[in-house]
C-alpha cells in the first residue's frame, strides 16, 4: 500500500503556526506505531517559507532552500540489513535533494518486488547497474558520496547553499549594474500584462553578495570566467522583495545573465488581483491599485 498525504494550511502562509499541529501528528504516529513498523514513513516539506520576514535573512535563505526530510526504516527490513540504519543516519550529514527521494522510491519498489534486501549486505555501496535509474539521484539507503556537490546532485545553480558567500557593497558598478537587470527582466515578463500591471522601478538595494559558484559555472572554455551575484532589492510603485541570482562575464562589462527564477520574498496580498498567470502575481502590481 502508498500512501500521500500533503499538509499545507498550518504553515505556508504563517511561519509561526506550525507548531500548533505538533500534538496531533505526535499522536497520531504514536497511535499507528503497530501499524507502521513495517512500513516505510516519510515526513518531509518541499520547501521552507518564502515569504515571512525571516527569509529576507541568509539563515531564512537557506532554511527555504533545506526543507526537513526524515525516514523511518521498517523494523523487518532493519533486521535483514543491520547496517542500513547506520548508512541512512550517515547520509543525513550529507548533500541530498528531491532526486534522491525518487530514486529512494524506486530502489525501495525494485528491492520488495525482487525480495532481495539481503543483496544490500554484500556489497553495500555496489549499485548494480540496472538500479541506477537517474544521473542525479541516488538512493538513501545506499551510502551518498562525501564530496558530492549540487553540480552532481543535480540542483540548480540558484538553490545551491554550498558556495563561498561575501557580502559586497551595494555600490560596486557591477551589483548596480545586477539589480537593473532583474527589474528589466520583471519587467520583460510582465510585458503580456502591460495594461493591467504597472511598470516597476528599482527603488532600494538592500544588500548583494558574491560567491563562488561549481567548477562547470566557474569556468567556460568557450566564454571565460564568470562571477555570480545575489541582489536583494526592492522595486517601486509595489514595493515588492526580489531576489535574484546573476551570472557575470568578466570579460564583457555588459555581460550580466538571471540564473533561474527571480524570487519575491515578501507578501503580495491583493496586489496582483488583476492578473491570473500564477509566474506574474508574485511581480505584478495592478494599475487600479495606483
């Protein structure tokens, strides 16, 4: 049997309310213990909050992009492998993503189709293979690579908290130069909804950093060497949050590239009323709101 449950109400919208459904998830696992010690039970969130305060600091930043994860391994299963404890517990101190809960998934499937979880006794870190499924993921029970970086975990350049951040002047050339580009890139997508949604101007930058990105984004062999910018700023008439990664030249002093998706990082209420593409609601600021 599989089950999926998805909890949404008590958090997304309020950081402080999670812990209100505490009692009733503790009892409700402590109530179904007999009947879950055989089963795998996976508790995780998709992501951490986006929008309160909080995210505009660096530990909100990575708490949004670390969202909690554990696994419950199956009381029948622990005693056919007596070391997978121990390797489950040793890969939480590493790189994971969402990859490797699917290929988890799949390892998990093939293993109880095929009944052979005594296989993973004899050569542990082997992954035969016809259970590789993925160049990304890699399954939980089997050991994860100490050196694993997002490049190899497969997660984008502009969720990865691995890179060497220092803060830079909101001054410098180049974090202004950075900061227009986001609005200017807003304001492209906006472009189908420029009846309804106003112009946005760059009113503030609030802070910026720069980092060393993976080896395959540091260097191209075809382009040059590239540094990577993250600007906080926040635009006018909506006074809206936005974040947003830039890959820079350093050849070209007019080479600046968004790297991913440009996050709002504050509340947007009612201001995007007028529009119904999801992507613009968080940029949009309606005119009748002028």
């Amino acid at each position: 049997m599989f089950a999926l449950n998805w909890l949404t109400e008590l958090g997304h919208d309020w950081l402080e309310q999670v812990s209100i459904g505490d009692l009733d998830i503790s009892e409700f696992f402590k109530g179904q213990h007999k009947n879950l010690k055989d089963s795998f039970v996976i508790v995780f969130a998709d992501h951490g909050h986006r929008f309160d305060p909080i995210r505009q600091s660096m530990i909100g930043r990575i708490e949004e992009r670390m969202p909690f994860f554990s696994i419950s391994i199956p009381e029948n299963i622990k005693q056919k492998v007596p070391k997978l404890n121990q390797i489950v517990n040793e890969n939480s101190k590493k790189l994971t993503s969402f990859w490797d809960l699917y290929i988890t998934l799949k390892d998990i499937l093939d293993l109880t189709t095929t009944n052979s979880w005594e296989s993973l006794n004899n050569a542990i870190q082997d992954v035969p293979k016809f259970r590789q499924y993925s160049p990304r993921g890699l399954s939980l029970l089997r050991p994860i690579p100490t050196k694993r970086n997002c490049l190899s975990a497969g997660i984008p350049e502009d969720f990865c908290i691995c890179q060497r951040e220092t803060q830079i002047s909101v001054n410098d050339v180049r974090v202004q130069e950075a900061a227009k580009k986001v609005v200017k890139e807003v304001n492209r997508l906006l472009e189908p909804e420029a009846e309804q949604c106003s112009e946005l101007f760059l009113d503030k930058i609030e802070h910026a950093q720069t980092f060393l990105p993976n080896e395959k984004i540091a260097f191209d062999g075809n382009a040059g060497f590239y540094v990577m910018f993250r600007v906080a700023l926040i635009v006018k008439p909506s006074m809206a949050f936005l974040e947003g990664t830039i890959r820079h030249l350093i050849s070209d002093e007019n080479d600046y590239t968004i790297i991913g998706d440009i996050n709002r990082i504050n509340k947007y209420g009612n201001q995007s009323s007028c529009v119904n593409i999801p992507l613009l609601r968080k940029y949009c600021f309606c005119k009748n709101n002028v």
